[in-house]
C-alpha cells in the first residue's frame, strides 16, 4: 500500500502475545492448493474410464483423442469431488505411452499438483537440484490460459505443476468436454473448474503412497524436503510395520497444510518377500502403489463398490473379536458388527479414529491398488491396522505364488 506521496505503507511487525517483537514466519518457497490430478498409463483408456465409472462411482467430465487432434494418445478425465483421474493409452505402438505400459503396465505416471505459481514452483525446484522434465509454458484455449511445468520424481514418475487460475475449462486447453460414461447419480454443479462432479463414494484424494528401491527412502524424504519444503509428517519403522515374514519401512512428507501427502515405502529384510518386493518385482522399479480415496461414508462406498465388482482385502473374524479392539477404538459411528460385515478396518490415536479398507490390485499385475478412508479427527494412517492389512496382503501374495 502507498500513501498519498507514493511511499510505501510501513507494515507493522509481528509481535508475540507478550508484546515482544518476534520475527515473521519464512514465506514458503513452494506453495501448493492441493493434488490436481494422478496422471495414469494404461492398456486400454475407454476400458479404463468405463471401470473407473461404474465400479469407483467417477464422472467422465472430459476427453481428448484422435477425433480432438490428439494422433497418438487418447485421454478421459474422470473427477468425483475434488479426485481427478486422468487415464491415457496409446493409438499407436512406439510412443513414450506404449513403451511405459509394456514395460511397467497400467500405473501413475504423473502425481500433478496444483499451484498458485508454477514458474516460480518450477525456478525454485530446479535451483533445489530437481530434474526438468518440461520448462513452465502456456497452455490456452477459448477458456482461458493453463501455466504447467514438470520435474522428475522416483523411478518415471513425475510431478506436473499446475496453475489454472486463469481457467475455466473442463480440464486442460486440448481437452473438450465430455458426457459421462454411465448415467450419473446427481446433477453436475455449475461452473468450469469451479464445479467439480460431485462425489459418489469418495471427495478427495488423501494420500498417494511411492515404493522405492531398499535404501533409497531417506533420498526420497530428502528430495521432498529440500524440492517442496515438504516435512516428514510420520515415519513407522521396525516392528511397528513388519509381520512374521515380511517388513518395510515408511515415511510420510506434506506440505505444511497437510492438503498433500506422500507416503514412502522401502522394502526392510525379512524372511519373504515383502509387498514392496512384489510391487518392485512386476512394476518393474519405483512407482506409486496405492492411491488413498477419502470419503465421508464408507460403508456405503464399500457396499456400493464391492456391488459393482471391486474386490476388497479380506480381514479375519478374530481381528473384530479381539477384546483389546474394542477397548482401544472405544466409540465409533458404526457398530463393531457393521464393520466386521464389510471388512473395514478402524483406528484411533490421540487426534480421533479412522476407518479404513483396501482393494486387492486393480489390473493383472499385482501393483496399484486403492484405500478407502473415513476420517474423524484422526490424522494418521492406521498404524494400528499394519499387522492385520500386511498379512491381509501376505494371503494374497501366498495365492500368487509370490511371498
């Protein structure tokens, strides 16, 4: 501000409670608004979207392919409250597209998120020693203009930055708005951008979880640090996420309001093969293993999903008969019997409880799967259901031929 001999304002400093001046907070060198979109690589996009619509509840919102001048990929756009799923497949053999799918099959390629500046995200990750992979340009259409970079992340995965202020298209400028796949359950709201579709099963993307090669976790923790001013949120190490077979290890980064998370699996040496092994194994390297999906009622997502053909992990009648649950979860929204029915997992810590519960894969290769979570005051991720899920996941890995 300025005054009327157009000297600047002096802005009053900060002061303690006490009346003490105190310096000002650092302004962060990267913010962000939250998970714009998880970018996947498939076999099939049409197969895909229509999975993904019927059976996950998303809308088909919008799409790009050889019809839209797009010669080698197509793409659909599917949303369900504030989630965005793009899935892209290949037209034709020998793209960058093909190849990704042959060698590591259907998975997340791009963890993009959005921000209110992406040159700048983009000039302050580079300086943080961050690898390019596209320099910030324009992106523009009769809706306005779309600003994205993108940098590297583990194994060929990428973080796009996006900064779609100035927009109000269905998605990005290529893109042409599209009907749903499947009738919808509700009307869309109004507005470009500003009016995502509302969700069905789920409203939000909560966390997305990277495995990476033994010993390379800290890199990666530290990479997050130093890229995005991200912090280390938890970290679960030791017995705390090992079974008798199998362990990893696990770190959690965030930005500093908690609108994005990043989970971090390596794989710790045990006597089998852990599901980090397996996942590295026929992934064929890092990449994102599961993409958690927060909802506000998961007993009606599950009923509804699993209605609908999606295959949860089973959990043992003794875990919801074991005195100790009960004592530790104390009160929750369903009864105990209603969560034993369907499978779901509960926790509490000292912030408040969350349900939980886990797909089986999603594609042939035993690699991405989702997690449903409610939450009620908790912030973590239900340390207190490792041993039950692991060894969930272990059953699975025995029916494979794999731990």
């Amino acid at each position: 501000m300025t005054d009327a001999t157009g000297q600047k304002d002096r802005v009053p400093e900060p002061r303690a409670d006490d009346g003490r001046a105190r310096k000002p907070r650092r302004e962060d060198p990267f913010p962000v608004k939250g998970m714009d979109a998880v970018v996947f690589a498939v076999g099939n996009a049409r197969q895909a979207a229509h999975y993904y619509s019927t059976a996950f509840g998303m809308r088909c919102v919008a799409y790009k392919g050889p019809e839209t001048g797009s010669r080698d990929e197509a793409a659909y756009v599917l949303e369900s409250g504030g989630a965005r799923f793009v899935l892209k497949g290949a037209v034709r053999a020998g793209t960058d597209l093909a190849r990704h799918v042959a060698e590591h099959g259907d998975g997340a390629i791009d963890l993009a998120i959005e921000v209110p500046d992406a040159e700048a995200a983009y000039r302050h990750a580079i300086a943080q020693g961050a690898r390019s992979v596209e320099a910030p340009h324009i992106l523009e259409d009769d809706h306005g203009k779309v600003v994205i970079a993108a940098i590297a992340a583990y194994g060929d995965t990428q973080h796009s930055l996006v900064e779609r202020t100035n927009y109000t298209g269905p998605y990005l400028p290529g893109y042409i708005a599209a009907d749903p796949i499947v009738t919808p359950p509700a009307k869309r709201s109004a507005g470009g951008t500003g009016g995502r579709s509302p969700g069905r099963y789920f409203q939000a993307i909560d966390h997305c979880v990277g495995n990476v090669e033994l010993g390379k976790m800290d890199e990666w923790v530290d990479f997050y640090r130093r890229v995005m001013g991200f912090t280390n949120m938890k970290e679960f190490v030791g017995d705390d996420i090992a079974t008798e077979y199998s362990a990893l290890m696990s770190k959690v980064v965030a930005d500093g309001s908690r609108k994005v998370k990043f989970p971090l699996n390596e794989p710790a040496i045990a006597k089998k093969k852990s599901q980090i092994d397996e996942y590295l194994e026929f992934y064929g390297g890092p990449g994102m293993q599961h993409i958690a999906l927060a909802t506000n009622d998961i007993l009606n997502a599950v009923d509804a999903m699993r209605a609908a053909g999606v295959e949860f992990l089973d959990t043992p009648d003794s875990y919801y008969e074991d005195p100790e649950l009960r004592e530790r979860i104390g009160e929750v929204r369903a009864p105990i019997e209603e969560l034993q029915k369907r499978r779901i997992l509960v926790d509490r810590d000292e912030d408040g409880y969350l349900l939980q519960i886990f797909t089986k894969p999603v594609q042939d290769r035993p690699t991405v799967f989702f997690e449903l979570i409610e939450r009620h005051g908790s912030l973590g991720f239900g340390k207190g259901n490792f041993k039950a899920l692991f060894e969930a996941i272990e059953r699975e890995q025995e029916r494979r031929g794999n731990l």
